[in-house]
C-alpha cells in the first residue's frame, strides 16, 4: 500500500468516526450525561451545604434551653424541616426545567424564604456578637447554596435547549424540517406562532414555547412581538 492509499484510508476512517460523534444523536446523548453530571455535583454542594449550617441553627433554636432537654433536642428538628421543603422544591425544580415549564411565583417565593431563613438562623449569633470573621464562614455556605439552586434551574434549561438543538439537527438532516441547514431565527419561531394562533387564544410566554419549541427566554420576546402584531392588525 502507497503512502497515498494509506492517507486515503485514515481520511476516510476519520472521516466516518467524525460523522458519528458529531451525530445529533450521540450529541444530543453526551449533553443528558453532562445533565446528570451537573446534577449529581450541584445536589451535593447543596445537602452539604445545608448539612454544615444544621448546628449553627441548632445552636440558634436551642439558646437557652439545658442540653440534652426536650427543647434542646426538638431543636435539631428545625434545620431539617426547612431544607426538606428547600429540597423539595429543587426536585420539582429538575423536572419542570427538564421539560422547560415555569413554575409559579409561590415557588420562587418558598424557595427564597426558605434560604433566607436558614441564612438568618445560620449568622443570628455571629452578628450579635460581632465577629467578622464567624459572620463570614457561616455566611457562606448558605449564600453558595443560594447561587447553587439559582444556577442550577438556569443551566439545566439551558442544557435542554442544547438538546433541542441537537434534535432540530437531526431533523434536518433528515428533510424534515422546511429550514434545513441552518438554525431558526426568531422571524421563523414568529412566523410559527403566527400560524397556530388563533383569536380565541391567549398569547402567552408558555403557549409560544408549546407551539413553536423556542426556549424559555425566547418565549416572552416572541409573546410579546406577536401581540404587537395582532394589536396592529
């Protein structure tokens, strides 16, 4: 074999190992395990996180009670109870930003109170008693776990939309889609939204993501153009 013929075939093989990674599919599949990777870190930041405030609100809930007491041991129940609901919403949280329904703004609110508090009950007594340096170690593992569960609604609607890209790929490269070869724009996702709705619809963020499959922060700029439209006419 000539070093020509042995070129050809490694360009060749390459060529054909490069058309399977680049699959939509097995890109579409690469992104879900870096889904459950993200997950798996992020939710043990967070339960450790809130593990290391639990004797700082201990101590808190348990001022002046004898150790060992009733009162002294119902006290540990206080941590537990907020994280549970804290938890709680975070495991509804991964599914609906799975599939990129927004939740109300109750959630939000539980969500932000229930940080709030453990953040309150975890640096009572370092800012009553004015040590900089206490306010600052318990300040921070409840403010990481308050940008955690931020952060981790956004990246998992964001790695969706990753997915959904994939997919829209695939479905090009197939001929089923009228835009093959390249991305949608929003005049594509406006004209979508255009031709499903009708008069007796509202137009709303969730209604434009369901029939035209934009993402999330999309979704309110094409509600929003699309009652601009429907005003004019």
């Amino acid at each position: 074999m000539t070093r020509a013929q042995r070129l050809a075939q490694d360009a060749a093989e390459a060529a054909e190992l490069r058309a399977y990674q680049t699959d939509p599919d097995v890109v579409a599949l690469r992104i879900e395990r870096v889904r459950r990777q993200v997950d798996w870190m992020c939710w043990t930041g967070i339960v450790l996180g809130l593990a290391f405030t639990m004797t700082n609100v201990q101590t808190f809930a348990s001022a002046g009670t004898r150790p060992w007491s009733l009162p002294w041991l119902a006290a540990w129940v206080l941590d537990p109870t907020v994280s549970l609901v804290l938890l709680a919403i975070l495991r509804a949280e991964q599914v609906t930003a799975r599939y990129q329904v927004r939740t109300g703004a109750w959630v939000r609110r539980a969500k932000w109170f229930t940080l709030a508090a453990t953040y309150v009950m975890n640096t009572w007594a370092s800012y009553a008693d004015g040590e900089p340096a206490a306010i600052v170690l318990h300040s921070v593992p409840p403010l990481v776990v308050f940008a955690a569960v931020e952060a981790i609604t956004d990246l998992r609607d964001k790695l969706t939309d990753a997915v959904m890209v994939a997919a829209g790929e695939r479905r090009s490269v197939h001929g089923e889609s009228v835009n093959a070869g390249r991305r949608k724009l929003f005049a594509d996702y406006l004209a979508d939204a255009r031709a499903s709705w009708t008069p007796d619809v509202a137009i709303t963020p969730a209604w434009v993501r369901q029939v035209t499959g934009c993402s999330r922060g999309l979704s309110p700029k094409l509600a929003r153009a699309l009652l601009a439209e429907v005003a004019d006419d």
